[in-house]
C-alpha cells in the first residue's frame, strides 16, 4: 500500500511551483491575444472589425478539431522522457515564432495573414496548455491537493498576466499603442523558453499503468467521454463558464475607454487589478473548494460573479477610486472558474481510468480546452459582429452615437452574467465529490500496486529463465 500513501500525499511546494511556471507564458500570451490583440490588428493596422471577428471565428472552428487529436496523441505518447514532457518542449519554438509574427505585425497585413498566424500560435498554446493540465492530473492525484496545484497554477498565471500589464505601464509613452504590443511580444517569447526550462527539468512525471497498454485512442472514445453524466456537465458549464468572461475580455478596452471615460493608461491599470485579483482570488477558490466541495464553491462563485459584474454599471464614469475596488472584484470571482473546472476533470480521469483500465487524461482536458475555444470564438465574432451592426466605430479617435454606446454597455456587463449562471447551475446534483473520489483512488492504488507487483514479477521471470535457456 506504499502507493496508496504516496497518491494521497501533498506535493512540495517548490516542485508545484516549477511545474506551474509554464503558466507564465500561457497567461500572459492569452490575455494580450483576448484584450490588446484584436483592438491591435483593429485600429493599429488598419483592419475593419469584422475582418478581425471573422478572423478570429474562423481560426477557433479550424483550431476545434486541434485539441481532441492532440488530446489522444499525448495519451498513445510513450517515451522514456515522460509522456507530456516532449509535448511542452515541442510548443514552446511553435508559440515563439508565431508570437513574433503576430505580435510584430507590419501594417497592412491581410485576412489570410492574420488567419495563418493565429492557427499558428493557437496549435502551440494548445500543445503547452493541454501537456501542462495532463501533467497536472497525474502530478496530483489526491482529491484536495489537486485544488491546491490548480490554484497555484491559477496564480502563477495570474503573475504572468501582471507582469505583461505592467511592461506597457512602465515605458510610458513608448508602452501606447503599437509599442506596447511589441513589448508585450518579446517579453512572452524571452520568457517562454525560461519556463520550459524550469517546468520539465525539475518535475517528475508519473505515468500510470493501464490493463492495455496496446489499447489505439479513438474518436470513439472521445465521443463515450463526452456523453458521460459528468464530462457533459463539466463541458456545459465550462462553456459557458468561458462565455461570460470572454464577452468582457474583447470589449474591454471599448467599454472602459469609449462608454466610461477611462483614458488608456487608466485603462491599463484597472485591467492590473482585474487580473491581481487573480491571485489572491485563485488561493481563496482553492481553499474554499477543499472546505465545501469544487462543485459547490463553483455555485458560489457563480451567484458572487453576478454580483459583482452588476455593479459595474452602477459605478460613475471616470470614477478610478470606485472602479478599482470594483475591477477587483469582478476579476477575484471569476478566478474560480478554470481553477476548479480543471481540478474536476482530473477526478473524472480517475473515475474513467479505473472503469475503463485506459489513461484518457489528454482526451479529457481537450473537451474542456475546446470548450474554452468555442467561448472566445462565439464571443469574438458575435460581439464584434453586434457592435458592427449598432453602428459602433473601433478606430482610434473615432466619435459614437448614445445608441452605439449603449449596445457596447449591454454586451459587455449583463450577458456574461446569463452564461455564467447557466454554468454555475450545471453542478446542482453533482455526484463525484471527495467521499465518491477517495473510494476511487483508493482502487485505483490498489490496483497498480498489483500491477507493478505483477511487472516486478514478470521481469524476474524473465531473468530466471534467460539464465536457464543455456543448460
């Protein structure tokens, strides 16, 4: 039962925290993509914004189908560096060079530029995000500590989303516009190649054994994970857990700047509170998921996020002493939801692996990954497409009617609350908590305890009768 005991321990700290680093890059590259990016390509260089919204759909529907081949091709991985090692080592030049053509954009760049680059750089943050939440799963195997490893992960990020904040801030006049965003560029490709680094030499990599180790992955089995009780509701909730957020992230700019009277630098530093809130918003979400249950403090979270977003309207413009704290809260609630969501489909890998005998940890993590695509594709192009249509005008200096503004004030503050507590009720009635969890791993440990018995037993016979076979 040695395993059982090692399987319910707490990693150290230090070993979570380099594994987390990859969440560096990650963060900080996916808040520049959903925030400064399309306004970039938008009033920088000089494309329409529903050239940008469609460019941006069109490469998520393509990327849908990415994250479920990459999910089965990481399972079927098996090499003597590890399974999801290489997959890390291999996004990382991926992401750097589509970074730098995206982020480096010349002016005047075309659809099928920008579409190409985005398929690019989304394919390796793909691969780095899908290895690193795999990793996750079998790295933490107990119920509790998984909400820990998440939530420092969460945080980690969270660094990683200041930290590209703050670059802007700092050079001044020289961080506005299409400056800022080459900064921000090369800060995630110097960075990206550090944080690998850290990640894959320093965390070990368990892989679990399977009762078929010659078992192929195949859509098939995609398709009966998805139809699972707990897969479907984890990937509803996720949805449109990824919907509401995502609404805000590609207004952002226009809300605050254009319909509250926020300037650009003040802008940016609502956005630093809104993301710090992360971090300290990812250790209380972890906590509190480990004293009441994920499902429950998802609930919570839910009902707190309307709150919280609601009250943004009530706040008066240009009001940076009110909208801080008011940023801050929007930005702690809504840490809770990839945090959690991630540490329950690892405990829904378990329950898979030890009904089935296969590891589908990578397939898992895709639907959920995939999910999260479905939400920045539907919110992209359809809030650009509905602020096209209201007349809004994106370019810089642009003047817009009342009309205009109001139907950016809409989109941006009370539809995420509808998708958000359609996600939030996705987890009444949720089954698969901590007592249901402990009973699965503890089979699970007893079952590869016999089995690395059995392995054990097979190589000594092997031994024996090799030493025979010459008398």
């Amino acid at each position: 039962m040695a395993n059982s005991a090692a399987g319910s321990s707490r990693l150290p700290l230090p070993v979570v925290m380099a594994f987390s680093s990859t969440a560096l890059p990650i963060a900080a590259i996916g808040l520049v993509m959903a925030v400064y990016l399309p306004r970039f390509f938008a009033g920088q260089l000089g494309l329409s914004l529903a050239a940008v919204g469609v460019a941006f759909t069109v490469v998520r529907l393509i990327d849908l189908a990415i994250d479920p081949l990459l999910g089965m091709a990481m399972d079927r991985t098996r090499t003597r560096f590890g399974r999801y090692r290489p997959w890390l080592l291999a996004g990382g030049p991926i992401v750097m060079l589509a970074a730098y053509m995206l982020f480096m954009a010349p002016h005047g760049i075309t659809e099928t530029y920008l579409i190409g680059w985005l398929l690019t750089l989304y394919l390796g943050v793909s691969i780095l995000t899908l290895a690193q939440a795999a990793w996750g799963a079998s790295l933490a195997t107990d119920y509790h500590d998984r909400s820990r490893v998440y939530g420092v992960i969460q945080a980690v990020g969270v660094i990683g989303a200041v930290l590209i904040l703050l670059l802007p801030l700092a050079l001044g006049k020289r961080g506005e516009g299409a400056g800022g965003v080459h900064a921000m560029g090369w800060f995630c490709i110097l960075l990206i190649p550090v944080a690998l680094a850290l990640c894959t030499l320093v965390t070990p990599e368990r892989v679990a054994p399977e009762t078929d180790s010659k078992e192929r992955v195949t859509l098939r089995d995609y398709w009966d994970l998805v139809r699972r009780p707990e897969m479907a509701r984890l990937i509803f909730a996720d949805l449109f857990m990824a919907l509401g957020p995502g609404t805000t992230a590609a207004l952002y700019l226009f809300f605050f700047h254009d319909a509250r009277g926020y300037t650009t630098p003040q802008t940016g530093v609502l956005l630093v509170f809104f993301i710090g809130a992360g971090l300290v918003g990812a250790m209380f979400w972890g906590w509190l998921a480990q004293k009441i249950g994920k499902h429950r403090a998802l609930i919570v979270s839910a009902v707190a996020y309307a709150v919280t977003q609601s009250a943004l309207m009530i706040i008066p413009p240009a009001t940076m002493a009110l909208a801080i704290p008011g940023m801050f809260s929007v930005g702690f609630v809504s840490s809770a939801f990839v945090l959690i969501v991630r540490a329950m489909v690892a405990d829904v890998a378990d329950e898979v692996r030890l009904e089935t005998g296969k590891e589908r940890v990578g397939l898992l993590y895709a639907l959920v990954t995939t999910t999260q695509k479905v939400g920045t594709a539907i919110t992209v192009g359809i809030s650009f497409t509905v602020l096209d249509l209201v007349g809004y005008n994106a370019a810089d200096g642009a003047t817009n009617t009342p009309q205009a503004i109001r139907g950016l004030e809409l989109c941006y503050v009370f539809a995420p609350i509808i998708l958000v507590f359609f996600g939030g009720a996705a987890f009444i009635g949720w089954k698969l908590d901590a007592k249901r969890h402990a009973e699965v791993r503890r089979q699970l440990d007893e079952r590869d305890a016999l089995a690395a018995e059995a392995g054990l037993l097979d190589s000594v016979s092997g031994v024996g009768l090799a030493t025979e076979a010459p008398r």
